[in-house]
C-alpha cells in the first residue's frame, strides 16, 4: 500500500508540474500549482519529514496560494475574460525547449538514485552507527508542536505579516481609481 500511495504522490507531483509549466491559463495554473504542493507534502511525508510536510501545507498551501488567488482575483478583470473564452482548449503542446530540460533532470535524479544506493551518505551512516536514525514507527507529532508554538512562533508570525502586507497590496492595486 505504501508503494502505491508514493508512487500515486509522485505521479500527481510529476504530472501536475508539467502541466503546469506548460499552461498559458494563469487560474488553471494557479489550481494545478494547489495540486503540485499537495502532492510534495504528501512525499514529504514518505520522507519521514513530518515538520517539513505540515509547514509546506500550513505555509505554501495556506497561506501563499491562497494569496496568490486573492491577488489574481482581485487585481485583473481582462484575465477572467481570457479564462471564459478560452475554455476549448485545456494544454498547449509543449515547447521543443522543454525536451533537453526535462531529459537533463532525469538523468540527474536517475544518477542520484544510483549513486545513492551503492554508498549511501555519511550522515545516514553516522545515524545508523549512533542509533538516531529516523525510522517510519517514530512518532513525531509532539515535537513538532512543541517546536511551532516554542521556537518557531516569531518566524511564522514574521510570515503571516508579509502574507498580510501583499494581501493589502493586492487590495490596493486592484482598487479603481475615482474619475471626476
């Protein structure tokens, strides 16, 4: 089940960034970009890296993506009209730029898994030999919410004011200038 939840993750992670850097639709690709965050979290998850899968929902999801579709919502009327007259057509054919790009990124992550399996890194040793490693039984969801509300409540709070400026930004730009 594992095997398939992960590859199903990574297949929608995939898929969803192709699709997206593909898009000429900025709302389509404003939901596709939803779909990819999503996604990552969940392959953070198979990672063992809970605190870095809930920051990326709690963070990327709820707060910057949301933003970016107050921002688009209220800052350009003429882009809704585009997404209504362009509803024949779901994906451009890709670029022949994007071949090389996407061949060279394969190759580098077929590469690092190679290389990752015949030795792996001396931290993973290092964790092994002293008994810390991390294993999928750990439970590690009292640590991360000691660490949200100790040791990163200014960080985040320190976000979610720049969240909040760009918010009033966005709010301003689209604001319509009175005319007398």
């Amino acid at each position: 089940m594992e095997s398939i939840l992960f590859y199903a993750f990574a297949t929608l992670a995939i898929g969803s960034a192709l699709l997206l850097v593909n898009l000429k639709n900025i709302a389509r690709a404003l939901f596709l970009f939803f779909i990819v965050l999503f996604a990552m979290a969940g392959l953070y998850l198979f990672a063992l890296a809970d605190f870095v899968a809930i920051t990326q929902i709690m963070v990327y999801v709820g707060g910057v993506l949301i933003l970016m579709l107050f921002a688009f919502m209220l800052s350009n009327k003429e882009l809704l009209k585009d997404l209504q007259d362009s509803s024949g057509s779901f994906l451009s054919m890709p670029k022949w730029q994007t071949i090389p790009v996407v061949l060279g990124f394969l190759f580098l992550m077929i590469y690092g898994i190679i290389e990752w399996q015949q030795a792996p890194p001396t931290w993973i040793l290092q964790a092994r030999e002293n008994n810390t490693e991390i294993v999928a039984t750990d439970n590690n969801i009292h640590q991360i919410g000691l660490r949200f509300m100790t040791f990163y409540v200014l960080p985040f709070e320190i976000i979610s004011v720049f969240l909040m400026m760009a918010l009033i930004g966005a709010s301003h730009l689209s604001r319509k200038e009175r005319t007398t």
